[in-house]
C-alpha cells in the first residue's frame, strides 16, 4: 500500500495561550478519506503551536481580542518575537523533511518566511485564509511577493481562500487586499488559488477551513504524492 507524507500545520493568531488540537478536525477528515482510498500507513501529523510565545498576561475577553489584533501587528514589528515564532517552524520541518506544510493566516506569513529564508524541505505547502496579499498603513505582507516569486517558483503551492473571509481580503481592518480578493496568485505569489465556500459569515469564514472536507482532500493529494 501506498504510504503518506508527514503533515505539519501551523496555526495563527489565536486567543488560546495553548492552541494545541487547533488542526484535529482536519486530521480526522483526512485520516477518514486516506482509509477510503486504501491507504495503508498510518498519518503522521505535527502541530506547530506558538501561540504561548505571543500571549498578554492578562487574560479576558477583551484581552483576547487585543491579543490577537496585536499579533497580526507584531510579528512585522517584533524582530525577537518574530524570529522565536520562526524558529519554532523551522525545528519542526528541519525534524520531518519532505512534509507537506499546511498554514493558516498568520501562520502562512510564517511558512513564507520561513521557506524563503530556505534551508529546510517540504514536498507542498497549503496555505488557507492567508493575508500574504495584504497591504496597508497596520501592515505590508504583500511586499513579500517578489522574494516568493524568485525562491518558491518551484514549490508545490496550493492557496485555498474564501470571498468571505475578512483576513484574506482585508475587510477587518480595510488593509486594502488583492483586487476582488482572487487570491494569492494575483498578488504575485508562485501559487495556484483556489476559492472555497466557507458561508457569509466573515468569522467562520476565516475559520472554517480547518473543518472542510474539500481541504483535507486536498491536503490528502499533496500527501499523497510521489
């Protein structure tokens, strides 16, 4: 039987200070689609979890909110937190070469640094509700574009997103997206896009990836090959 490369995921921004199970939806969808197709190796998956690396002390509903508006912000600005939130990745994939990557939000902005900082292996990334097309006066993602497109040309990179989601398209803070929020791949990154239908809720539209079935397929092909 055929067997299945490892998968790492990477959240990101989160109000848990231990985010840990973020991806279990996903895995089990993709567990339960790799028996009906007849694979028989049992799936490897690793979370990445950093959210303990960014919390306030402080905790509460407000505080969480901040916390996570203040993360977005952050990471750009905190050169220490940064490069801790980084390395963390970079330990993971440096322990499982050849694994498929699966990043969500901020965590995307990660894996893009991360890769293109290079020095580690991974057969595919999948990026969801990703803000790597943003730019705007809170924040500039987009200017990592041109970097990608020369590193990451080579890379099997699938961009899944949805119309709906206020991270992708910049909605929340009006940061000023990719026209018509086509995607990653209209911003200039060596990707292939592809929406998805996650409802008009904007919240649960940057959420709900993790709980698609279309995704975890997805996620099963990149596994899958080779």
């Amino acid at each position: 039987m055929a067997s299945l490369r490892e998968v790492v995921c990477i959240h990101g921004v989160s109000e848990r200070r231990d985010a840990t199970g973020f991806s279990s939806a996903l895995r089990v969808e993709v567990e339960r689609q790799s028996r009906k197709h007849g694979f028989g190796s049992r799936l490897r998956w690793t979370e990445v979890v950093w959210s303990d690396l960014s919390d306030l002390a402080a905790r509460g509903g407000l505080v969480n909110a901040l916390d996570m508006a203040l993360d977005v912000i952050r990471y750009d600005r905190d050169a220490a937190l940064a490069q801790s939130i980084r390395e963390t990745l970079r330990g993971a994939l440096l322990a499982r070469p050849g694994a498929v990557l699966v990043a969500h939000s901020l965590g995307s902005v990660v894996a893009c640094d991360v890769l293109c900082e290079g020095g580690v292996d991974v057969s595919s990334l999948v990026t969801l509700g990703s803000p790597l097309g943003l730019a705007g006066a809170g924040v500039d993602y987009r200017s990592r574009a041109p970097l990608a497109a020369s590193r990451l040309v080579e890379l099997d990179w699938l961009d899944v997103y949805s119309c709906n989601d206020v991270v992708h398209t910049g909605a929340l803070g009006s940061l000023g997206a990719v026209t018509g929020a086509l995607g990653l791949d209209g911003a200039g990154y060596p990707c292939e896009s592809r929406e998805i239908d996650l409802g008009a809720n904007p919240i649960q539209a940057h959420t709900g990836y993790w709980r698609q079935p279309l995704v975890a397929r997805w996620v099963l092909a990149a596994a899958s090959k080779g």
